[in-house]
C-alpha cells in the first residue's frame, strides 16, 4: 500500500516537474511582420500569408506571426530598417531594395544574367553562398532566410517600342536594385517604386516603363491598360529570391524548436511561391495578348548592351566595396560553372524540346 501511494506522489511529481519545462520549450509568442509587397498580390503577399500559418501549424498555434502588406505598419522600402531597430522582430522583404545601404545585399535577391531560382538556392545552400549572405545581413543586426522566389521575370512594359539601346535613353522606368544600375548606364532614368504605386505612377505619365515582375502579377496590377509593349526574356532576372529577415536579438531569445519551425515554414512557402507563378504565368500570358498586348522580344543588339552595361556595373561596385567584390567572386564561379553544366544536360536538353516542341511528345 505505501508502495503504491509513494509510485503514485512520484508520478504527480514528475508531472508537475515536467509541465514547466513543456511551457519553456513551447511558449506563446507573437510577432509581427511587415512586407514589402501589396496585399493584392496572392503571390508575394500571398507567400508571407502561408510562412504565417505554416510556423503557427507547426508550433501547435504557441508561435504566432501576424503579417501586414506594404505600408501598413511601415513603409515598403523600410522593412530592413524596422527590422534592424528592434521596431519589429522581422520582416519580409527583398535584399536588392536595400542597395543604397550595401550595395551586395543585391546577391541574396538576385543578379542581371545571373542564377535561376535553382541555381540560386544551390549557390547559397552548397556553393558558400549563405556564410556570405550571412556576413551581410549581420552587419543590419539581422539574419535573413530565404522563402520565395519569382522564377524568371519578364523585362517590363514599355510605352513605345525599342528597338535599339538608343530607343532607352531619357525613359523614365521604374525598376529596382542593381537593374536601376544597368538602365542607368544605358541612359535611362531609374526610379524605385513600390509595387503599389506603380500604376498611378504609369497613369499619370510621370513613367515611361516599369519592370515588375511577371504576367500574373502584372496583370493584376493593370500595366497593359498604360504600356501596350511586354518584353522578354528576363534576362535581367532570371530568377528574385525574397527573405525573412529576423532582428538576431529576437531570434536568440526563440526556442530552438520554434527556429526550426521558421526554417521549414519559409523553405515550405519557397517552393509554393515559386510553383504558383510557373502554373499562374502562362494562362495570364495568353489572356493579355487575348486582349491587344504587343508581346515582343528584347532585340539581340538590345541584350548584347544589358550585358555588357551589367558588367560595367558589378565591375564598378566590386571596384569601391570589398564586401561586393567578396560575394562577386564566389557568385561569378558558381554561376559560370552553372552555364557550363546547363549547356551539357538540362539547358540543352530544354532548348532542344522547345525547338521541336511542334513534332514531339
């Protein structure tokens, strides 16, 4: 009998031991989160919806993150700032809208004539790619993880037609990161815009041109009502990483539990992000030249001047920035070796189906 009663004490006793420790490694905790984009875009804005639900899914509802689309908690281009004064313990945003801060932060988005989504991720996770993003971010009081990317963006909307790198000079185009760069060097007027302010900006003339992103946002965002000429390939983009930046203060204090649960929610909200814009693109394609747009193709002497204006411009921040010239070194390599594997297997084998793609499968 006294035995029973002592083994029944002990087992309350390590239950009340043990109910403690289970609330230190699973808290409530709430965070907030502004981003860069608008809430009319079900992709971008969209994927900072899903990284919030899946980490609270993943953490049994104890670790809640509340999102608010651009502006409303503070400004598009700004998120990096909250971020790095503690004003919001993270954020989700874009590296390259920060190149008035550090010019190399344009790596963890993305490079014109640089790495597809894929590339990209291989870069950062296998090819060195993240210790350096890592060094960058540091330098904010921040860490970011990757959590989307846009695939292959179109080269923009255009007023008028171009037809040579003359037809650029004096365009007022909206456009962002180190593509401002580039436009410059051609002699065209960058401007950096939010998403959302876009279209006024078109409507009302004060912009000759915007690259955004893609059909599906893009017509969603009504850019064929003001530019009747769509160009592609991205080349200035082949692919634009978004990040999840987190305030480190804010980070060391969470659970280890609850950090994994922020990794696996953004790399799950990664591959949603991208898979929605390469089933969505097309179909919006198809509906806007259904509906008068001009579709046309950068003009190879047009291409040959982006890629050779891009050189000018890694070449000059590399020349001033040692931290641009440190990352530019490893993402060049990496990119190269990249182009040379595409074109023995998968790069070929894609340009041999899209030239017989009328007589095959």
């Amino acid at each position: 009998m006294q035995r029973r009663r002592f083994l029944t004490l002990a087992g309350a006793g390590g239950a009340a031991l043990a109910a403690p420790a289970v609330a230190q490694e699973a808290p409530a905790i709430s965070w907030r989160m502004p981003s860069s984009f608008p809430r009319s875009l079900d992709t971008v804005w969209g994927a900072a919806e899903f990284l919030c639900a899946r980490v609270a899914a993943l953490t049994d509802g104890k670790f809640n993150i509340r999102p608010f689309s651009a502006g409303e908690l503070v400004p598009p281009l700004q998120v990096l700032d909250a971020v790095q004064n503690g004003t919001t313990e993270c954020g989700h945003t874009a590296g390259f809208y920060y190149l008035g801060k550090e010019p190399a932060l344009v790596f963890d988005t993305g490079v014109p004539f640089g790495l597809t989504p894929r590339q990209h991720t291989a870069w950062l996770l296998h090819g060195g790619g993240a210790a350096l993003i890592d060094e960058l971010y540091a330098g904010f009081n921040a860490l970011a993880i990757p959590c989307g990317n846009t695939g292959a963006q179109m080269g923009g909307w255009f007023r008028k037609e171009i037809n040579t790198p003359d037809d650029l000079k004096g365009l007022r185009i909206r456009t962002p990161g180190l593509l401002s760069m580039v436009y410059e060097k051609l002699g065209a007027i960058p401007q950096q815009i939010a998403g959302s302010d876009i279209y006024p900006a078109l409507e009302k003339g004060s912009l000759d041109a915007v690259e955004f992103v893609g059909p599906y946002d893009d017509e969603k965002l009504g850019f064929a009502k003001v530019a009747s000429y769509y160009y592609g390939p991205g080349v200035l983009e082949l692919g634009a990483s978004l990040c999840l930046a987190i305030n480190r203060d804010s980070w060391a204090k969470l659970p280890p539990r609850y950090q994994e649960a922020l990794r696996a929610a953004s790399a799950t909200a990664a591959d949603d992000l991208l898979a929605k814009y390469d089933a969505n693109n097309i179909p919006a394609l198809k509906r806007l030249v259904g509906q008068g747009v001009k579709l046309k193709a950068w003009p190879p002497e047009v291409m040959h001047a982006m890629q050779r204006a891009t050189r000018e411009v890694l070449d000059d921040y590399a020349a001033k920035n040692p931290s641009f010239a440190k990352v530019l070194v490893s993402w060049k390599a990496f990119r190269n070796d990249q182009l040379l594997w595409a074109s023995v297997n998968d790069g070929a084998a894609e340009n041999y189906l899209m030239a017989t793609r009328e007589k095959g499968l």
